[in-house]
C-alpha cells in the first residue's frame, strides 16, 4: 500500500461522511495532526489504527487499502 493511496482514499471516504479530521480524531482517539499526516500521505497507519478508522468511517479495512484501477 502506497502511503498517497490510502491518503487519498481516507480523505475521500471521511469528506463523503461529512466529517472533519477532527470529528474523525475523536472517533478513533487520535490526535488531528496524526489524522493529518495521514492524508497528506506522510504517515500510514499501523493495523489498529486502520481497524479503528475503518469502523469509524463504516467501512472496511479492505476499502481503505485497496486500490482503485485508476491509481494503480
């Protein structure tokens, strides 16, 4: 999984949810600048950091690494 990949596909499925990074911090009880990174792509997250964000964002773990055939 490349780091801009999930970083796009994070941002997406947290816009799409009408949620800030904030709102999504609080959820997953993150700090916002680690949700931060995360979408600029400077950062991934270690598996219990993408269980928690999957299920905040009601998705699955596999939606958020996958990639879609246009990013590949």
């Amino acid at each position: 999984m490349l780091p801009q990949n999930f970083a796009k596909r994070l941002r997406g499925f947290r816009k799409l949810k009408n949620m800030t990074q904030h709102e999504l911090a609080e959820s997953v009880e993150m700090p916002v600048s680690v949700i931060g990174k995360l979408e600029r792509g400077t950062r991934l997250p270690n598996d219990q950091q993408k269980i928690r964000i999957a299920k905040a964002l009601h998705v699955t773990v596999e939606e958020l690494d996958s990639i879609s055939q246009r990013e590949e």
